[in-house]
C-alpha cells in the first residue's frame, strides 16, 4: 500500500497544481478555456462508447451544449476496444480522441501497454483540478502507474444472476451454495480470460470465499463456458442454466421493462466497479477532447451525468464522487462504505487487476486439465 499511497498523494497535488509545465496556462485558466473552446470550433470527437444507453444519452446531452463539435461516438465493449486500441497503435493509427467506458480494461490492458495519455495534462478547470470537489483524491485515479485514468463514480456491482426455479429451496443464501452438488453442470460462465464481467464477479468470490472455492467451482461443478454475457443472461431466464456468472444488465432490464424475469435474483456478492474517462495516445482532435474531459469531470457534467443515468440507465449507479453533485434519488444500493474499501474487489485498480490475473491463471489451469 505504501506505494499506492505516495502515488496518490502526487496525484492529489497534481490535480490541485496541475503540470509545471502548463505554467502559464494555468494560472490563467479562463484564456485557456476560451482558447480551446476557439480551437475545438469544426473538430471532430472522436469517441468510443461501452454500450449502454447511459453513455448514449449523455454525449447526446454534451452534443447540445457544444454543437460547433462534430461528435463520431462508436459502441464497443471495454474487453474488445482495450486491446483492438493497443494494435492500432502499434501499426500508428491513432483514431480515438476520448474514452469512456468502465475502467478496468483501461488500468489492465492499456496502462501496461503506454497508449494512453496523461489525464492532468487536459485538465483546464480549475473546478475539476481542486481534489476538496472530490469525494477522496486517493482514488481518482486507478493505478500506481501514473493519471491515466480519472473516475467520477466507483459503484458496486453484481453480474452474477440464478434462476429461483432451478436452484436448492428457491434461494442461494450465500455464494457458498453455488458448491451444491446439484447445482454440477447447471452453471454458465463468461469465460474468465480476462477482464470483463465474468472475470470481475469470480474476482469478488475469490476474496470473499478464497481460491479453494474458486478451484472447486470450476473443476467440480462443470460450468459450461460461454464466451458472451448475453447469452449468459438469456440462459438463465431461459431456465437453461440455474446460474450465470458473467450476466449482462441490459438483458436483465429488458426482461423485467417486459414483465418478466421474476424468479430471476442477483447471486449475493458485490465487486466495486469505476466509471472512467480516458485519452488514447495522440488524439487527432486535442480542443475538442480538452472540452469533452472538462465538461464530463465539471459541476455541471456529473449533473448531467446522474441525472440522465437515473432516468436511462441503472438508478443505483447514478451518482459521482465529485462533492458538490447531488447523488439520484435512487442510488444508495450502489454505493461503496467509503470507510472500508478494502472489503471490495476494486477491479479498476491496480489491486483489483491483480485478483482478476489470479483467477484468469486458476481457470485457465482447470482448463488444462
């Protein structure tokens, strides 16, 4: 930890006094921002999107306060952009201004492999520089490696799902239960071969019940492995499979909005996740993503944000970490004790990466066999 924690106390600093080397820049933050608001007048934004409606919705929200900016938004999971991001550059594409997506991908895959910019150097505002906005400096950013990767909202989440038809009394009582022998073949399993929602949920289970569980889990219990979240989640209200690891949430909506799914339940274990903004290497378009990070990260950009992902996306996880928003109405489930973070899998962090690489190594030794 105590690398961790010199990192984030640099990073606090670098937030409040910004890069020596944007000097003047900085002091006289209001002739930077008219002047990159000048410059972002005709550019393009090119952005890349996970896809769920929220992020839609809120760069629909940013088109409207800036429509000199041409925004280009593209859909692609974090798992699939992280590393399609890292060949483009190595043939010496570089196509993407701006990144917004969770964030474990981009502290896993991306950090490592230096194709991301560092976020203090696109700050303008002094209202996103000042770490008292911030619910707490320490976890702005998600790993010791440098300030790649700014969060605006670390959330708990759950995309484990059982069939309340197909499982021993109605009810897993705990995730201990998933070991019953009648459960053998029942269970379905995004592949957890690297970070995506599979991954992430077995990660929470690996800390909370150890690596003998997860060792038993996927040797005895003979999950069948399926390499995408929907059809995880579609088995399961199917009546399939009486578990799903690796579920998607915009199938399990879907099905309630429709009036169904009601013997569907969430498995109870929690991992924390973070919502996050990134900037590829060398982005074409450097105004409009300096406006786009800066209004994201303002006052004004995570009321947009909570209010919008209240009304379109999961109310749980409509709230940010900057001080001065109101959280949704909604969202006291997916909020972290702040006082005790270490009871979660932070699976953005550098910490998090580092269970998520142990159960990648427990599967793949299991699927040796």
């Amino acid at each position: 930890m105590s690398s961790r924690r010199n990192f984030i106390v640099a990073a606090a600093l670098s937030l409040a006094l910004g890069d020596l080397s944007r000097g003047a820049a900085a002091q006289d933050w209001k002739a930077n921002w008219d002047k990159t608001l000048a410059e972002a007048r005709g550019q393009k934004l090119n952005i890349a999107l996970q896809p769920d409606p929220g992020f839609d919705a809120v760069v629909e929200e940013f088109k409207k306060k800036f429509p000199f900016i041409n925004v280009v938004a593209s859909n692609e999971n974090p798992s699939a952009l992280a590393p399609r991001i890292v060949t483009e550059q190595k043939n010496g594409l570089y196509v993407w201004d701006v990144w917004w997506s969770t964030a474990s991908n981009m502290t896993a895959v991306n950090i490592p492999a230096n194709s991301l910019e560092k976020i203090p150097d696109y700050l303008i505002l002094p209202e996103v520089t000042d770490p008292a906005n911030w619910q707490d400096p320490r976890y702005i950013y998600t790993s010791d490696k440098g300030p790649y990767v700014f969060v605006h909202t670390h959330y708990l989440q759950n995309l484990a799902y059982y069939n309340t038809d197909l499982v021993p009394g109605k009810e897993l009582k705990s995730v201990a239960d998933m070991l019953n022998p009648t459960l053998r073949g029942k269970i379905a399993l995004r592949a957890p071969d690297r970070p995506h929602g599979g991954t992430q949920m077995m990660a929470a289970m690996l800390k909370r019940e150890g690596e003998d569980f997860v060792v038993k889990l996927f040797n005895d219990q003979k999950p069948t492995v399926v390499d995408n979240a929907r059809q995880v989640t579609d088995g399961v209200i199917r009546g399939d499979f009486a578990i799903g690891i690796g579920t998607d949430d915009n199938s399990y909506r879907e099905c309630l909005a429709a009036g169904g799914c009601k013997n569907v339940k969430k498995v109870p274990i929690n991992y924390m996740h973070s919502r996050a903004i990134s900037i590829p290497k060398n982005p074409p378009n450097k105004a409009a993503t300096k406006v786009f990070v800066n209004w994201l990260l303002s006052k004004d950009g995570q009321e947009t944000y909570v209010r919008v992902w209240d009304k379109v996306d999961e109310p749980s996880q409509a709230f940010s970490m900057r001080k001065d928003v109101v959280a949704g109405p909604r969202s006291k489930e997916g909020q972290p004790d702040f006082s005790n973070l270490d009871q979660y899998v932070a699976v953005s962090l550098d910490s998090g990466v580092a269970v998520m690489d142990k159960v990648s190594a427990l599967f793949a030794k299991s699927r040796a066999k």
